[in-house]
C-alpha cells in the first residue's frame, strides 16, 4: 500500500513539473495550428506572387527571342549573305558573314579531288576512318562517305 501512494505521488509530481516546465503539453494546442495555417497562406501568397512575376519575364524573353529571330530572318538573304539592319552597316550590328569561308574558294573539283586523294591514300595504309578524319580534320562521316563512294565505283 505504502508503495502504490509513493508511485501515485511521485506521478503527481512528474505531471506538476512537466506542467510547469511545458504548459504546451497540456494546451489544446490549437493557437499552434492556426499560427502555422497563418504562415502557410502567407508563404502560398508569396509563392503566387513570385511565380507571377517570373512567369511575367519569361513571357518578355520569349517575346524578344521571338522579335530577334524575325529580324535575323530579316537580315539574311535568299542568298545566303547578311544584310545590314537600316542605318546600322558597322560589324557589331551585321553580324558574322553566313558563309565564312567565302573568302577561301576554291573550286571544288580541286579541293575535292585533293582531300579525296588524301583519304584514298591514307586508306591504303590501313588507317581507319577515325583516325583518316583525325589526320586530315575532316568529319568521320565524310571520310566514311568518300570510301563508302570508292568502293560503289569500282564495283560499277
């Protein structure tokens, strides 16, 4: 008996402190609730904001690459050749040439049939096509095309 009133005792003071020391405990806990319900509507309000203001910028770069990619188109030729925006002809605003290796023609026949010589020859060493496009600074897919080409003409 003598042990059921000390355990009883010793819970009533263990419920006395803990009340004391965390009033929370034994509170209904519904100020918690409403302050952090509170904080979320802010935090979605916010959140509403910033994403109507990002949406927002993003509409305008969308627009602007829209307005740029107009006034490219604008500026090139059916040619091929850039032409100068209106009352801007410096090279800031022209742009680089579409074709810049126009200033280094060649005919073609030349140029082709000394690369396709190069390839011929390299292929004879027994190189293999990535390193014939290695040596020679040349897509693999050209250089396969080109013997890919030779072959189909000495069978025909």
């Amino acid at each position: 008996m003598v042990y059921f009133i000390v355990l009883s005792l010793g819970l009533a003071l263990g419920v006395l402190i803990c009340a004391v020391m965390r009033p929370a405990l034994f509170t209904k806990g519904q100020s918690n609730f409403q302050s952090m319900e509170l904080m979320f509507e802010q935090f979605m309000e916010e959140l509403e904001v910033k994403q109507e203001a990002w949406r927002q910028e993003y509409q305008r770069a969308m627009e602007e690459m829209e307005r740029l990619k107009t006034a490219d188109e604008e500026r090139v030729s059916p040619t091929g050749n850039v032409v100068p925006l209106q009352g801007k002809a410096n090279s800031e605003t022209a742009g680089p040439p579409v074709n810049q290796w126009a200033h280094q023609r060649r005919s073609p026949r030349t140029l082709s049939s000394t690369r396709t010589k190069q390839v011929f020859d390299l292929a004879e060493q027994q190189l293999q096509p990535e390193d014939i496009a290695k040596e020679l600074q040349m897509g693999k897919g050209e250089v396969e095309l080109i013997l890919q080409l030779k072959m189909h003409r000495s069978r025909t």
